[in-house]
C-alpha cells in the first residue's frame, strides 16, 4: 500500500481490526522508522482513546456480564502474560533512558569543568609570560629537585609575582595552598592567593600583587581551609627569602 491508501485506515491499525496483511505493512513501515506512518499512527491511536472517553460508562446487565465472562476466561491468561512482558520491556526502557540521561548530564558536566580548568590554566600560563618577559623580574629558587618541594619564585615590583612548585604535599579535600606575602618590617603576613596542585603535586600560580624585595622579605606557603584565611593557621610549608 502507498501512504495515501494508508492513510484510510490508519484508525483501524489503532483499533487492532485492520486486515492481518494491510496491518503486516504499517508493521513493516513502523519497523523501517517510517516518519509518516509513524505520526499517523500515534494520531489515530489519540483519536481512538478520546472517542472512547466520549461514551457514557454504563453497567452491563448480570446475565451479559456472565456471557461475556465465561467466553473470554479461557483466553485471559495468554494477554495478561503479553502485556507482563510489555510493562516489563517498557520500564526496563525506561530505566536504560534514565541511566543513560543521568550519564550524559554528568559527562557533560564533567567536560565543562575540565574545559574551565583548562582556561584558567591557561590564562596563568599567560599572565606568568607576562611578567617573565619584564626586564626587572627576578627569579628565587628554593629547594633541590627530588622528593622535597622545590621551584622558584618569579618576582616583579611593579607587575605581580610567579610561584612555580614541584614535589607539593598532598592537599585533603577541604585544604589548599595560601601564598602569603612577609614584610620586612615585621608586620603580619599579607595574603597572596590560594592555589591546589595537579596530581604530580606541580602548581603554577600567577598572583597580581606587587612583590618589592626591598619591603618584603619572603614569600610563605601554607595549607589552609579550602576557602583561605586572613592569616596563616599552620607553619609555613616554604618561607622562600627574597633578599
């Protein structure tokens, strides 16, 4: 049958009275993924199901019921098994879109914090060339390459300060570095920025504050609450001497 026959008998497909072999073409059609029929048929079945709700319920007389009972009892069990497996199959469907949602939504969200850890990275990288190509930027190193922390601090009075780490400690879950600024005169420590590691315990951070060895002594490092502190709460893992 073309579309434009089926299209008459689209409502007696929804019915289940169509003829077995017009009924084994939509079938085949709904297999291929047939757009057409695919619309047209979920139309009529939502035509049958309001013309049902049309008619007025109306309680059958007892010898009716009786008939209508004693012919269909022999047959109940095949149905009801039929549409067990159809509510089965249906929820197991479902269950396998909601898994598969949830995975999509957490893969998604897992690529969008990637993609923002990798801009904030780079954005460092940026600023510490930045300050790297400055004629009056000068370097500190502090430790020895191996299995205590080591790097160098890149200073500039006028434009910011580079720390640059290997070999970190490991942070806990609701701990992070805070670079803090030691003046010369002995004032409290000023803080600098928090910072955390990459699993290599390497660490690049680029901090805008103006470092001038001339009034500032050091810098400190020292683990803190994720959220920082206005002065340190721990003994300074490095104190890295600027003069």
């Amino acid at each position: 049958m073309t579309h434009a026959e089926m299209s008459e008998v689209y409502e007696l497909y929804a019915l289940g009275v169509l003829e077995p072999e017009a009924a084994a073409e939509i079938d085949q059609h709904l297999r291929d993924g047939c757009e057409h029929c695919e619309r047209h048929v979920a139309d009529a079945m939502g035509l049958v199901a309001a013309m049902a709700s049309l008619a007025e319920p109306e309680s059958p007389r007892a010898q009716v019921r009786e008939r209508i009972l004693g012919v269909v009892k022999p047959q109940r069990q095949r149905p009801t098994r039929n549409w067990m497996y159809a509510a089965a199959a249906l929820a197991a469907a479902c269950a396998a879109l909601i898994i598969f949602s949830v995975s999509s939504r957490s893969e998604l969200r897992h690529m969008r914090e990637r993609l923002a850890a990798l801009t904030e990275e780079r954005d460092q990288l940026r600023s510490a060339v930045q300050i790297l190509s400055r004629p009056d930027t000068r370097a500190v190193g502090f430790g020895r390459a191996g299995n205590a922390p080591h790097g160098r601090v890149l200073v500039n009075r006028n434009g910011g300060f580079v720390f640059v780490g290997s070999q970190l400690p490991e942070l806990g879950s609701n701990q992070t570095f805070e670079l803090w600024l030691v003046p010369a005169s002995g004032a409290a420590p000023q803080p600098a920025g928090l910072f955390r590691p990459n699993a290599q315990g390497d660490s690049v951070h680029v901090s805008s504050a103006a470092v001038d060895a001339r009034t500032t002594k050091a810098v400190a490092v020292s683990v803190e609450p994720s959220q920082g502190s206005n002065a340190p709460t721990t003994t300074p893992i490095l104190v890295v001497p600027l003069a």
